[in-house]
C-alpha cells in the first residue's frame, strides 16, 4: 500500500469504552496525519471484523466487543500497538 505512512514507526494506542447504554467500542489512537491512510485502515478493520465503526477526527471507532480481533488485525499487518485505559 503507497500511502506515504512508514508502518514501521506507528505504536497505535487502543482501549475498549462502553458508552451509557452498555454498548462497547473500541478506540484506535496515535494515528497519523495522512487522513487517506487512516480511512484505509478503518475500512479494513470494518471488513475483516464485519463490525460497524468510524474514523472521527483523529481516532477510529470500532463497534462491539472486538478488542482481540482488532489487536490479532493490528499484529497481522505488523503495525505496534499499545493498549490503554480500562
């Protein structure tokens, strides 16, 4: 994939969140400025999960309760992350 971001060199920072009304998602941090590359990664995540999510200003937003999919995804594509919060 040509996008311009150096793999290699991301640590993605990713924690679980559960809103007022019980339902989970999972938050993808540390992304880097290329907004092509960032909506590229959400639309991958989405597909290879077959979960719902977003790509908000500076994080992604997966839908569900998917934390090992998405770090099991992350480790595939041999992008480092880092799990934060609760």
């Amino acid at each position: 994939m040509q996008t311009g971001v150096d793999e290699s060199k991301l640590e993605l920072k990713v924690r679980r969140l559960t809103s007022g009304k019980g339902r989970t998602v999972i938050e993808i941090k540390g992304l880097p400025l290329n907004q092509a590359w960032c909506e590229s990664l959400a639309r991958d995540l989405k597909k290879a999960l077959g979960v719902g999510g977003t790509f908000k200003n500076d994080y992604i937003e997966i839908h569900g309760e998917k934390i090992d999919k998405v770090t099991g995804f992350l480790d595939h594509k041999k992008i480092k992350w880092k799990k934060t919060g609760g």
